[in-house]
C-alpha cells in the first residue's frame, strides 16, 4: 500500500515552487537536451537541416524548440509508467536533467 502511494506523494514535490533561476537553469538544459535529440533524430533520418541553437531551418520551414518542450513532467510520469526498475526510472531522471545545467 505505501508503494501504491510512493509516486503520487512523490510527484506532488513538483507542487511546490522553486526558485526562479533554478527553474530557467533546468528548463534551458531540458530544452537543449531536446534539441539535440531533434538533431540526431533528424541526422539519423538524413534529413538536411542548419542548427543555430534550438533554431532548426529545415527545407520549406524553420522550427524552434521552446520551453515548452522541455518535457521535465511528461519525461517523469513515462518513466514511471513504463519502467519497473528503479534503476531505470533514476537513469531516465539523470538524463532528464542533462549536462548542460552546470555549463549555465
């Protein structure tokens, strides 16, 4: 029963606010984490594109990636739902949460 409860308890830390900078710092890293994905997902695709930061031109159109892409949320609750492991839901968290936090 208390592991029934654990996410639901867990997920509402995200209720409480956090401070403003520590709020950009993650979403500026989620959002570049997702472009890059977007890059290789396209590269892996052959598809031609120029990347200027979270800016994609790509033939007839020109895309970019904004905060609300982040998927901070989405990317949790997926974990959640579709790994068992706890191993594998905290590598998801370590990836979600990318490198480019400590470079800004």
């Amino acid at each position: 029963m208390v592991a029934a409860a654990a996410f639901p308890i867990a997920f509402l830390i995200f209720v409480v606010p956090r401070p403003d900078a520590a709020v950009h710092r993650i979403e500026t890293a989620s959002v570049l984490a997702s472009a890059d994905v977007s890059a290789w997902l396209f590269r892996l695709t052959r598809t031609p594109l120029l990347r200027d930061g979270t800016v994609f031109a790509l033939p007839g159109i020109v895309v970019k990636v904004a905060e609300e892409c982040s998927g901070i949320h989405s990317s949790l609750v997926a974990s959640h739902l579709f790994l068992e492991s706890p191993w594998r839901r905290l590598i998801v968290l370590v990836f979600v949460i990318p490198r480019y936090a400590s470079r800004r």
